[in-house]
C-alpha cells in the first residue's frame, strides 16, 4: 500500500472502538524503565510507550503502525502547505480540565523549545507553525508541501497549557522533567492516569473513567514492573508475580513456545540496530594505534574505513550466535514492506579480505584501534551485540575494546557528553525504530547533517553529512507523489549509507512477547508495549 493511502489524503473520520471489560487488574514486566515521565525528555522507546498511556498524541498507530484518530477526529489538507485537524469534543485533562486547541500549540511549543533531554522531538516540530481557528480546530502550516504530516503528528504527545510545575517559570515554561516525575505535571488526556512512579521498581496507572478516545482501556489499575534482568523477567511471569512480559530474551522462545502456561506473540519490528561512526573530528577520542596509544588522525572520516568495518561483520553470525535466530541481517534502515526502502542495498557480507584491502587503499592497512561503547539494557542482547563485534574487529587487524553501560548514562554522554556538548564516545552502538513508520524518520534524524534550527541531525551522533543526501531528503519531504517520494526516500538512503556507510547497520528486531494464559499481545511493529494492546483469548 502507497504511503499516501496508508495516510489518507482526504479527513479521516473517527469511528469508535468497542471497549473490553476485565475483571482483574494487570501487572507487566518490562526490561526497560522509562528515563523520564516528561513526554519531551528522551525521544526514546520505552518512555513513548509508557506515557503514552497517560498522553494521547493527535494522530495515533494501531499495531501494524497504520494511523488512526487520537485526539484529532479528522485531517486533511486545505492547501499544498497547510493542514486542518478537527480536535476531539468533550474531552478532559486528568485535572478535569478542557481539552482544546491551545493545548496543542502549547504542547508544540514546549517540544520545539525543550533543551533538558538526550534525543528531542524537534525533528517533528520544527518548520510547523500551528495556529487556531477555534476551540476544536488548529491548522498546521510548512513553507513547502509536506505530505508526511499526519505521520508527524504520531508523534508528539499533547499536555495542558495550563500544566502546573515548580522549575523556573522562564525555563520550559515553569514545568521541568522533576514535575512529571511525582506526578505534580503528569496531566494527560490519555486511557490511564498516573498514580505512582517508584523509580527502579514500577510505575501504577488507573484507568481514567472519563476518557472519551479511541484506545482501549482493558483493565482498572496497570502496574508497569521494571525487571531488567532477562532471567527474572522469566521467572516472574512463571511465578506468576506478572501476567506479561516485553523482550523475552531470545535463549528462552524455544523453551516457552512448548509451554501451555504461556502464550508468545512475536513480529518484525520497524528497529534497526546500527553502529554510528565519528565523522567529525580530525582527532576522535577513542581511535588509537594498534598498541593504544593516541592517534593524531581519525581514521572513521574515509568511507572506504567505514565500509571495511562493515564488511569485518559477520551479520549472520550474530543472527544465528547472539540472537538465536531472532533477528533479520539489515543492510538499510528498514526492513522489507516499509516506505522509502532501497532497492538497491542489502546487508554487507561478511568479507574480510575485501575490508583488509579497502584498509590499504585508505591508508590503514597496519589498521587502527576503537572501543565500542553501548548501552547494556536498552536493546535485545545489546551487550552480547557489542561483544561479538569486538571480537570481530579484533579478530580481523581492528583490536576493540568494548564498555557498555546503563542506557540512561550511555545516551547521556552519547549525545552530549564530550567538549561543548558534543558527542563524546567514537564507535557506538544504537537501535532506531521508525516514529513515522517509513524511512524519513531516520534518515531526519540520524544521517541528516546535524542542524537543531531545521531539526536535522537530532539523533546523528556521528555527525554524518553530505549536502547530496540532503538534498534528496530535503526534496522528497516536500514531494507529494507518492512514487517520486520513495524514489527521492531511496536515493537518499542509497547517497547516506551505500555510498558513505553514514552509519553501519547490523540487523532487524524481531520482538517477543509472553502472557500468562488466557491473555494475548498484538505484536507491534512500532515495540511498544501498551496495555490496549493486550487481549483476552
């Protein structure tokens, strides 16, 4: 299906969704806590997933991430630049205050200007200019045609304009992350209300009998348990302490797919796992000589190094080794069936004799040392991940040293933790899952030349640029025809990655679930783990 009709060109109306009634309340477990309950803080799975519950965005995903109505009824485009969005009626803040069309400019607003997180939603806001034409109607307007606006609008989840907090009224309009974390701010228009965040333990929701939307409300209290570790996470469910459980660890699908006391539900993701590259320092941090001593010149500025450390990977072998088969080879930054893919590019082979020889026409045939920094609880077997690829890179002439770390330290110091805010770490390993559920998203955020007033580059924390890639991203954004679009989406990829390897992509995420019997996940591609997603059998 084209993008265009994925979106909907004319309004969409809504249509109302049958609401299930559940005795018992739920408990899950999840391997990932939230950074924080601000929804501007961290453009970051786990957090989108679970605030969302409390704060609805104005258009919505179901699980095959096809758009639905969320606090817009309908929207349609009244010219080439500008789009109109009716706003749901009757529709209360948790406060029991009205929901209306300041509260989306406020909220745009406030997410366009947010400097306090790791990875901001200014990719989605900037170049939009809202404004109201009544109580329950906004319209959005962009200097050039951008088809891609109601998938934007995915995005960005809407909060009170009259939201109270206790920071410093000149800084984020008076509310600061501390003030959605006790709650003070946590005031959405969302299925479920915030009761209680006990950080490192579990966050509890109520559901909100006077929320009047499209997303189901399953269940009377929620309780969100943060278990990290993959065996506990197991274990309690078995134990029954939980009734469901994100990112089952790949060791253990075989096992619990024979166990009639569970049921799996699993799916491809729209995820790519991908190593980012230092592209912008003469001298990069952690590059040394084969012995460890500091290196004057960085040698990840010449593509042919870049491609060379992609071709030292064994894709496959991490597929079958690491993630026990669960998980697809990837070349680009979206697997098979989404918009804007290549046609042109697959996942490098594993061939370290072509890597050795693009080492020597670069100059580094005596080759060079890295460390790989990632997180160690983000991504499915991250550090095993970074693990297996050390130990490739200095199986084949690279020696890697490899620190992972908790992610909210990793993407702390991965964005902004060296000199004046720049990134500080050289040879990364990151995960990115489409926001938009097509190839924009990424190649915005994270091959896109690094600029804070275009919202390009939010996520780019190799610096990768070339003006060409822009060029054609730029273009394809303001290219309505569905046909041209993928084409320009294509061809960007193909300048960012088969050319520059901007990035190096690893594999696809395939997701896991498990409930207790009884219950069921519809598996979604976006990995969020949302309660109006589960369902009784």
């Amino acid at each position: 299906m084209t993008m265009i009709r994925r979106l909907g060109a004319v309004a969409i109306a809504f249509s109302a969704f049958t609401t299930p009634v559940y005795a018992e309340d739920i408990t899950i477990g999840l391997a990932a806590e939230p950074s924080s309950m601000d929804p501007y803080f961290h453009n970051l799975g786990p957090n989108n997933a679970l605030i969302g519950h409390m704060f609805e965005r104005l258009v919505e995903f179901d699980a095959n991430q096809q758009l639905i109505p969320g606090l817009a009824t309908e929207w349609k485009a009244v010219s080439d630049t500008v789009w109109e969005l009716k706003l749901r009626k009757g529709t209360t803040f948790h406060d029991g205050s009205a929901f209306t069309a300041d509260d989306v400019i406020f909220s745009f607003e406030r997410a366009d200007q947010y400097e306090g997180g790791n990875s901001s939603f200014r990719t989605y806001t900037k170049g939009k200019t809202v404004t109201k034409v009544d109580d329950h109607t906004v319209r959005i307007a962009t200097e050039a045609p951008y088809p891609l606006m109601p998938n934007d609008l995915t995005t960005v989840m809407i909060m009170s304009s009259e939201a109270k907090g206790t920071g410093d009224p000149a800084k984020n309009k008076g509310i600061e992350a501390k003030d959605f974390n006790d709650g003070t701010a946590t005031i959405g228009t969302g299925p479920f209300r915030f009761v209680e965040w006990k950080k490192g333990e579990r966050v509890t929701l109520k559901k909100f009998d006077e929320y009047n939307g499209g997303l189901k409300q399953p269940f009377d209290e929620v309780t969100f348990k943060f278990i990290p570790a993959q065996p506990a996470r197991v274990a309690a469910l078995m134990a029954g302490d939980v009734d469901m459980i994100d990112n089952v660890p790949t060791v253990d699908i075989a096992r619990l797919k024979k166990d009639s006391s569970v049921a799996l539900s699993q799916g491809v993701s729209n995820r790519v796992i991908y190593l980012h590259l230092d592209q912008f320092r003469e001298k990069s941090p952690f590059v040394t000589t084969v012995d460890g001593k500091p290196l004057d010149k960085n040698p990840l500025l010449d593509p042919k190094v870049r491609k060379a450390l992609s071709l030292m990977i064994n894709r496959q072998a991490i597929v079958d080794r690491v993630m026990e088969g669960v998980a697809i080879p990837a070349g680009q930054l979206l697997p098979d069936g989404f918009f804007g893919r290549s046609p042109n590019l697959t996942a490098d082979p594993y061939d370290p004799k072509a890597a050795k020889k693009l080492l020597a026409e670069a100059g580094w045939g005596d080759g060079f040392g890295l460390t790989i920094h990632g997180p160690n609880d983000r991504y499915i077997n991250d550090a095993k991940i970074c693990e297996a690829i050390g130990q490739m890179l200095t199986a084949n002439g690279i020696p890697t040293k490899v620190e992972t770390m908790t992610k909210n330290v990793f993407f702390s110091r991965a964005s902004k933790g060296g000199p004046d805010k720049s990134p500080e770490f050289s040879f990364i390993l990151v995960g990115w899952g489409s926001g938009t559920g097509e190839a924009s998203s990424p190649l915005k955020s994270l091959l896109a030349t690094f600029d804070p007033k275009k919202g390009f580059g939010a996520s780019n924390r190799g610096r990768h640029s070339n003006p060409k890639m822009d060029e054609a991203l730029v273009a394809a954004l303001a290219t309505v025809d569905d046909k041209r679009r993928g084409a320009l989406l294509a061809e960007a990829t193909d300048i960012g990655i088969g050319e520059d390897m901007g990035i190096i992509p690893l594999h696809y995420q395939v997701n896991t679930w498990a409930t207790r019997k009884g219950l069921a996940y519809n598996a979604r591609t976006d990995e969020r783990t949302v309660v109006y997603d589960v369902y009784k059998k």
